[in-house]
DNA sequence: ATGGTAGCCTTGCTA
C-alpha cells in the first residue's frame, strides 16, 4: 500500500511545528504541499529529511510555493506546469516516485471573477487539462494531488447560494474540472464517498470551523492505471481543530501495491 | 453595506 496526503498548509514556516507532527504520526509516504509562502531557501529542509523524506521544492516569496515529499527518492522532477515559459507563479511540481508519476498543484484562487485573476485561472486550467492529456497517453499511474480551488458541485460547499458568484464555483471554472474527470480521470473522494457536505478548508473568519461552514476543494485525479488500486480516500479534520492550524486540513488517499 | 482572520514582511495583497 502507498499512502499519498495532499494539505495546503497556509505558510510553511509558520505551519512547521504543526506539519512536522503531523507527518510523525500520519507518516504518508508521499505528501503533497500547497501554499508555502516563501522560498527554497527558507523551506525547512533538514527537519524534513530528518522524518525520512525526500524533498522537491518549487519556492516563491510570500505567495504560493509547492512541494512533494517522499519516503522513497523523486525522479524525474518537472518543475513548474507546461505551457506558458512566462507563468512565473510556483503551483506545480511533479515527479515520479513509488512507481507513480506524482503532481502537487496549487490551482489558481481566481477571484475575484471578472479580473485577470479569473481569467488567469481558466487558461491554467487549460493548461492543466492539456499536460494531464499527455500524462494519461503515458499510461502510467498518474497521481494529480492538491489544492484545486474548485468546489465541484453545490454539496461540496456549506451555502451554495452564498458561492455562486465565486471562482471557486463558476460554471467556467467547474466545466474544466469536469473536463479533466471526462479525460478518464477519476476523482478519489468522490468515488469511494456518497456524503455531501464533507470539507477539506474551512475559511478562518466567522466562526467557519466551529460551524463546519466549509469547502471541498482539496481534491485527488487519478488516471485509470491509479484508479484501479485505489483502497480509500479520507479526510483528516484533526489538524484543522488545532491550535495555528492551516486554513485548509489534510487529504489521504491510499492505493494498493501494482498487481 | 460591511467586516470578520491569517500570513506575508507590507502598511496593501492574497486568500
């Protein structure tokens, strides 16, 4: 069995204490990282090789940054997404490790809509769709983690009413994840959970967490290759209620070793 | 109609 996490952790450096006890005790094998505000430089390398992973780092100062750990060695990394040499914003790694061609991605927020913002996101997504295109040609086991800020349907969301006018809901913005899922990709959570209303971030402001007004937007794609061993896919709500918590709570996925 | 929280290393931007 390989075990993969996805979590936006919302700053690295202030998250540290947070995520390195996290993956004490969780232990995935590979864990995807979205949002580390800063860096390669100031990333925490060594305490992080000293929980036995290895490490790839796509760093930016105070705004987005990405990371895939291992417990077995990253080959092949790719850093950044294809498409567009003068995207300068750190939201994609990938590599292949476990046997598993692996990616962590930070899509783009997008609000608000009607900005560059928005438009930014919908031609990432374009992008997106494009390279998973060429991944799925591959054949391979293809893991596609993180944060994606998309709420796919209106159970995915605490108020559907009070998130129709955002990016994260916009018809635009969900017709190319459904684009990505009508490629053979299969969303994990969804396949293996009926129940509505389950989140993977909850906003810091109002009480969200308290009042479970959340959102799922954290999500896994697996390629049919991947999907065919996939055992369960869970959402850890445990670091969420911690003290400086992230905004955003870890997803685990875990596939059964190849036949 | 607005502000509420968190992190960056700014006194605003992003989420």
């Amino acid at each position: 069995m390989t075990s993969i996490a996805s979590w936006n952790v919302n700053s690295i450096k202030a998250r540290l204490p947070n995520v390195l006890a996290w993956l004490e005790s969780a232990s995935p094998d590979i864990a995807l990282f979205q949002e580390l505000k800063t860096v390669e430089d100031n990333f925490p390398r060594l305490e992080i090789e000293a929980l036995g992973y290895h490490c790839a780092v796509l760093g930016q100062k105070s705004y987005n940054g990405v990371a895939i750990l291992s417990k077995q060695p990253l080959e092949d990394v790719m850093m950044g997404l294809p498409g567009d040499p003068a995207d300068e914003q750190a939201r994609y790694v990938e590599a292949t490790t476990f046997g598993l061609r692996v990616a962590t991605i930070y899509l783009p927020n997008g609000n608000p809509v009607k900005t560059e913002k928005f438009s930014y996101k919908l031609a990432w997504m374009d992008r997106l769709n494009d390279h998973a295109y060429d991944l799925l040609q591959s054949e391979q086991p293809v893991v596609l983690g993180g944060d994606y800020n998309i709420i796919p349907q209106d159970e995915d969301v605490y108020d559907p009413r009070a998130f129709a006018g955002d990016a994260l809901a916009q018809p635009e913005s969900r017709q190319r994840f459904r684009a990505l899922l009508n490629q053979g990709y299969t969303e994990a959570f969804r396949a293996l959970n009926d129940a509505p209303h389950l989140y993977s971030f909850w906003d810091y402001q109002g009480g969200a967490w308290q009042n479970d007004h959340g959102l799922r937007i954290d999500h896994f794609l697996l390629s049919p290759q991947a999907a065919d061993r996939l055992e369960s896919c869970e959402i850890d709500r445990e670091p969420r209620g911690k003290t400086k918590a992230s905004d955003h709570t870890p997803v685990v996925c875990r596939l059964r070793d190849a036949a």
